[in-house]
C-alpha cells in the first residue's frame, strides 16, 4: 500500500517554530488547553505535535502537555526549554519557570499563582484565570480564559480559528458547552488587551 | 485558509488501531500497560463497532494465547503491550512461531529492565529482533517514525504476517505512541486491504468436508523438529531477500551517516539537513525493518562513508547488527540515552562534531 | 454373535503412550463416543493441554489445537469467539488448570465462555516425572514430596472446581471419577450435559474427572482404583457441584 504523504504546509512570509509546555493541576483541562492549541495551528496548516505527561497520580497532581507549532516538518515531540509556558497552578511554576527559553513568555493565572517571577529576561503575562471563569459561571472553563490570553499574546493562532475547532474537541457535548468555552477565549483575549 | 488540506490530529495509539481495524483486524486481545493505553482504549470502542471481538484479557499472557486461538480459527488477530507485558508474550510468540499462525504484536516500548519506568524507549531491540522468546525462530520487526506510518505500518503488518505465517511486531516507544500529530484527512479511508489469501487449507474449523487436522508445534519423532527448524529458516530467508525496508538520505555524497529507527531518525534526519546547510556531508540511513535488517544498504554505504554514528534511545542494542554488517570497513560510533529521555538535535550535533575533530 | 461393544470411530487405532491402568485412555474414549453419538465431530475443535495428554491430537480423530502449558482456556476463548457456532472444549490436567493455568480457568469461567472442559485429576504431574500436583493428597509421595506432603511446607490440595462454584459466569460444574465401571458410565453422561450445554449455549460448564496414575502413585492398576475410591474422593467429593439448570 502507497498512500502519498499530501504535504499540507501552507507557505509563511517568517517560519515559526514555537515550544509550549502547558501545565497545572490534574483536572484543570490542561490536555485539553494543549490539544486545543495543537488542533487549531493544524487547522491553519501547520505542522504540530502534542504530547502529554502525567504523574503516577491522577487527580491533584501536576500534568503538563508539550505541544509544538511549526512550519517544518517537527522531529522530537518533547519539550525542554519552551518558548512559552501557559500556568495555571504554584507547582508548575516552580518547575517549569526556570526552564523557559531566554526571551520566552510565561502566562500565568494570577487568580492561583501570587507570586512574582524574579527572571528578568522572560516576559510575563498575568491572567486571573479562575476569578474571570467564576465570574463566567464555570471554574472549569479558566484553561480556556489562559488560551485566549496566549492567542492574544503570541497571535501565532487566531482566536476565530480555535473558536472553530472547539466543535471537533466536543463532538458529543450540546451547544451551551461550546458556548461557554467560546466566551471563556474571548475573555481571555479580552485581558491579554485584545477588543471584544 | 482554502488550499489547507484537510488533516486528523490523532495520537499514535489510536492511529495504530485503526490501521490494523482498516486491516481487516477483527481480533483483539490486550491488557492495560502504559504508555499504550489508547490503543487498547480504541479498541475496546471500535473493535466491537467493526463486528469483531475485544476481549480485555487478564493478563498479557492470556491475551497473546486468545490470540493464537483466534490466528488458529483463520481470524486477523492482534494483542499491544509495553516492555513487561510483551516479556510476557514472549512464551505465546514462540507457539504461534512454532506453529507458523499469523499475528500482530505491537510493542510500544518504555524505559527498562524491571518496571523501568513509563518514558518512551528503544530497548525492546534485542527482544524483538532475536525472536524474543525460546527457540530458533524470528518475528518481522516493523518501526514507524510517524504516527501516519505507526497507522500504515500496523495495516501492512496483517499482509506480511498473512503471507509469511509469522508473526510481525511494530516496534515504536512511547512518545510515538501517545503523542499527537495532523495525518491526512484520507490516511484511514485510502487504507484498502490486499485480496486475502485463504487459509482454509491450515485453520482449525471443524473437519466438514476435509481430514481432521491438528496446530502443534510438539515434534517428537526422529528429525521432525530440524525438519520444521529447516523450513522456518528457509521462509526467514526468503523475508530477508524480499521485505527489507530502509530509507536512505544523500546516498551519494555523504562522508558520515547517521543511523537511527523510529523516532529518533526524525531528530536526527533534522540534524542532518541543519548541517548539510553548513556544508557537511551527512547523510542518514533509517531501518525500517528491524529484521530483516537491511545488511546490504548499510554495507553498501560504508565503501564511500568515512564514519557511522549509530543514535539509540538504549544504551546500545542495534549497533551490533549495524557493526555486523559493517565490519571492519569502516569506524561505528554510538550515542545513546536511556531511562527515558530523548536525545536531542544539540547533543548529536555536538557528538558529530567533536567526532569530526576526531575527539 | 452379537456385537456389544466397539471402539467410537473418532478414536484412530493407534497404539496410545499411556502407561497401564492410566484414566486417560478411558477419558479419550469417553468424549470420543460423546462426540460420535452427538454427531459434532466436524464443528468440534478440541484443545490439547501441555501434560501426559498433550499429543492427544493423534488419538482423536477431528481437529484439535496445541495450547501453552495452562493457557488452554485462553486458546479455547480465542477459537470460540471466532467461530461460536462451533464446539470448543478443552482437556487440561491438573498442573495445567489448577497450578500454571489457574489464573486463565478461572477468569474464563468468570466471563462465561460459552465452552467446554474436561479436567483429569490424578493428583501427579505424569510427564515430568510424578512430581507433587497442587491436587496432590496430604501426606501422599511424590518425586518432590519424598516423605508425603506436608501441608506446613507444601501447602493444601486445592479444590478448584469447589472454587469456581462462586463465579457467576461458571454455569455447570461436576466432579466425577473413573476408577469404577459405575463411575466412568456417570462420567460418560457428564461429558455429554457440558457438551449439550454448550450446544444450547447455556455457558461455561466443567466436569472434572479423578482418574488413576499407578506409575507415580507407585501401586498396582487394582491398588489405584481402590485408592480412588478409598482416598482421593474424601477429599474431592463426587457429585454435581453447580447446575445453572436449577439455579
């Protein structure tokens, strides 16, 4: 059997290559903050690849997804010093702030994580992620206030594009589900300075 | 946005199961093992969507067995694990061995000896390549770099275990296994099975209409079992001339190759381009069969290749069969990281570098 | 002259390896006979077990498959699943189903599998040298219990079929014996209900059969039978030990 790889890399003015390692709680949809972005940067044609880590616990404890975004073809699917890391509890950032890439960006949700990040050659990008999904009715929904504030931030993926691919990521749920999950990105976009 | 061809993103797990459902697969047996979770987790949906049997067995050692029930009934039969489950299949892979039934192993390997730990790995090589088990016998050992290949590679593996009477492994680790990445829109919908060969002339149905007949793979009298051992050896043989697969990358010119399998040949096919970008000559010869092992390819490298630099994800297991073909034709250098973690692009650059400088 | 008695036409005429006085001969004829009067023998697959009964394919004249030591229940449900409409039944010592096999019987019968078994207990491993089975009486001598099997160092003798009793997938389950005329008529008829139940898809059903080893036992063929029915059944009572019919 022959089946012709079809080459599916839309042409970019500047090749991209962006490392991100999301990473929080256990249960705080971390996986699915981390498919989301790998879903829609193949939606607009580039090359991507996710890949999860977990604890030995399920519930409570830290995981993270390593996902990469890039217009070549990616080799390795792990990440060790990120561009970007996406925080949404305390230990994730004690572990994974030391190991951004100089200039790189860390997006934290400052609803959970108080304290300052005392790297100066990182950008940091405060998002009070939980407060703005409890105001949305919702905790469940602050990986997706993180999300829209990321887009916003790195603008490597459109917020219209993530927007669309969350149908393919909750193909069984109802409507109010996605409703929601939309509102949370535009939130989230919103406090990363984007217009709503 | 118009011209974006449309894609899946999919975990290897998940898109080896469904090339192997796409196979005409309608038997699968397993037993929970990380990291190839999803694989067994597809199936257990999928498989019964498809009209065939999932059977969550107790343990790998009951699963394998379920499935040589199922190859001796004529049915494409499957089982998955990770390094201690397939130790445990081992004693199965040699009865189906002896007994010439066809079968799928995947293997989606992770860090050992012992329980090891549940990062992806390349050090099931030696296990899956020398057959594993107790007994003269071999596996055809397939090892995708891809999830796109880990989904086609799974799909080929039914015909080859078909025609051959063997069992044939897919070899990968766990990153290829639970990591996500687009495949085409059309990988699974162009996946259209080979007219199948019968088996009505070996299976175990009921003797309606024929002599009763009997699997076995016991041979006590005088000679028999040399005469069986003669005639695997003449069927592994014929694999060695017929279905060896590698890739091979600036064939003509390269000074150094870079030999590598599975997902580490990705890293280091990308060091490789990097460096042909500043004028080395490197090249990259990729297995694709681990066996048979494509023995000619790299011997025929090496009489224009000053150098080979054999990358692992183990602490050196398929670097014996490369020196073996090599010989004393030319230096093999080895560089390999274990217990879970993958090498990267910098340390190999850096290896080749300081290899050149002849440190 | 009236003819009263022949061999079934699904036992070959060959010459079996099994020692004097050994039940196997015996259990082969009987399932021989069940098959024939049935008429099953060309939808039947059986299993060969890993033991003394393990070439088992050449005395039974329709298909049988090979099975890793103890695994024959697992062999059984891969057949089975495959091709339901045929007759699946597997032969298994007591090495094989209540030592190395105990883990695959037991589940097998905990899903239901809608097959058939067949159990010889002599309480001996047979072919590798009459070593001590987990069946093996307390007190009795065997090649790896010199001095008689003591429970303290050598553990209990394991009633499995008792054992399987509390699985809601084991639908019937009996013990029987062929040390006597009267107890290999009772076996014949065992064999036959957990064929039929299998036939009428009733599930997962079991005799098990106590049966003579005079060799390792290190008794005559007459001592043999009379310690069955002196001994052995005191520890494995004969009789009906689950009837999903009557449940």
């Amino acid at each position: 059997m022959a089946i012709k790889r079809k080459k599916a890399i839309v042409k970019e003015k500047t090749a991209i290559h962006e490392s991100i390692i999301a990473a929080g709680f256990g249960g705080q949809g971390i996986m699915l903050l981390g498919k989301l972005i790998g879903l829609s940067a193949m939606n607009e044609g580039k090359e991507v690849t996710w890949i999860s880590s977990y604890g030995a616990e399920v519930r409570g404890g830290t995981a993270h997804s390593m996902v990469i975004i890039s217009s070549l073809p990616i080799s390795s699917p792990t990440v060790k010093e990120p561009d970007t890391c996406i925080i949404m509890n305390v230990p994730s950032f004690i572990k994974f702030e030391k190991k951004i890439k100089k200039g790189g960006l860390i997006v934290v949700n400052s609803s959970i994580v108080k304290g300052n990040s005392k790297r100066k050659d990182i950008e940091i990008l405060k998002v009070p992620a939980t407060d703005v999904a409890k105001k949305l009715g919702n905790v469940r929904v602050a990986n997706m206030v993180m999300l829209g504030a990321y887009l916003k931030k790195r603008g490597f993926i459109s917020i219209e594009t993530a927007i669309s691919s969350l149908k393919e990521i909750f193909t069984s749920k109802d409507e109010t589900v996605i409703e929601l999950n939309k509102l949370a990105l535009k939130k989230g976009w919103e406090a990363a300075g984007g217009r709503g | 946005m118009s011209k974006v061809v449309k894609r899946i993103l999919i975990t290897g797990n998940e898109a080896c199961a469904e090339g192997a459902i796409r196979a005409g697969c309608r038997f699968y047996a397993g037993y929970p093992i990380t990291p190839q979770n999803e694989l067994i987790g597809y199936m257990s949906k999928r498989m019964r969507e498809a009209g065939g049997t999932f059977i969550q067995a107790e343990s790998e050692l009951a699963a394998i067995n379920m499935v040589f029930g199922a190859a001796a009934a004529g049915e494409r039969a499957m089982t998955s694990s990770s390094g201690p489950g397939i130790s445990l299949k081992q004693e199965g892979i040699s009865y189906l061995s002896g007994c010439e039934l066809p079968a799928v192993v995947v293997n989606v390997m992770r860090g050992g000896p012992g329980l090891g730990n549940i990062a992806p790995s390349q050090s099931d090589y030696f296990q899956a390549t020398r057959g594993g088990g107790h007994g003269d016998y071999r596996t055809i050992v397939l090892a995708p770099a891809s999830v796109e290949e880990f989904a086609t590679f799974a799909f080929d593996a039914f015909d080859l275990a078909d025609k051959y009477r063997i069992v044939t492994l897919v070899l990968t680790d766990g990153a290829l296994g639970q990591m996500m990445e687009p495949v085409p829109g059309s990988l699974f919908s162009d996946m259209k099975p080979a007219k199948r060969q019968s088996k009505k002339g070996w299976i175990l149905d009921g003797c309606r209409g024929r002599k009763a007949r009997s699997i076995k793979s016991l041979f006590l009298k005088d000679g028999e079992l040399e005469e069986l051992n003669k005639k695997l050896q003449r069927k592994y043989e014929e694999i060695s001339k017929k279905e060896v697969r590698c890739e091979v990358l600036y064939e003509k010119d390269s000074e150094i190759f870079l030999i590598a399998y599975g997902i580490v040949a990705r890293i280091v096919k990308s060091c490789v381009e990097k460096m042909r970008k500043n004028g080395l000559k490197v090249g990259v010869i990729r297995p694709i069969t681990l066996w048979p092992f494509p023995n000619d390819i790299i011997s025929k490298a090496v009489s224009k290749a000053k150098s080979m630099l054999v990358v692992e994800m183990s602490e050196g297991q398929m670097v014996e069969d490369v020196r073996l073909a090599v010989g004393d034709k030319c230096k093999v250098r080895f560089y390999g990281r274990s217990g879970g973690n993958i090498p990267t692009e910098d340390e190999i650059t850096k290896i080749l570098i300081d290899s050149r400088r002849g440190k | 002259m009236k003819k009263v008695f022949s061999r079934s036409k699904l036992l070959k005429d060959v010459p079996t390896h099994y020692c004097p006085g050994c039940g196997h001969g015996i259990v082969h004829r009987l399932i021989a006979e069940v098959i024939e009067e049935l008429g099953i023998r060309e939808k039947t697959i059986g299993i060969a077990p890993v033991g003394c009964a393990v070439i088992a394919y050449d005395y039974w004249d329709f298909d049988v498959c090979e099975a890793a030591h103890g695994r024959t229940p697992a062999v059984a449900t891969g057949i089975k699943r495959v091709l339901p409409d045929r007759i699946v039944f597997t032969y298994q010592g007591d090495g094989d189903l209540a030592a190395i096999g105990t883990s695959e019987i037991l589940h097998t019968a905990n899903r239901g599998e809608n097959i058939s078994v067949v159990f010889v207990n002599n309480g001996v491993y047979g072919m590798t040298g009459g070593q001590m089975a987990p069946t093996t009486l307390i007190n009795q001598r065997t090649a790896t219990t010199y001095s008689g099997r003591n429970p303290k160092l050598d553990g209990y003798p394991l009633n499995i079929t008792d054992l399987l009793k509390y699985l809601n997938g084991a639908y019937y389950l009996e013990r029987c014996s062929v040390h006597s005329p009267k107890e290999v008529l009772k076996t014949k008829q065992a064999i036959k209900k957990v064929l039929q139940n299998q036939i009428e898809g009733r599930g997962f059903s079991l005799v098990e059969v106590l049966s003579m080893c005079p060799t390792y036992w290190n008794m005559s063929t007459q001592q043999a039978v009379d310690w069955i029915g002196a001994n052995v059944v005191k520890q494995y009572p004969l009789g009906i030990i689950k009837n999903g019919d009557q449940a």
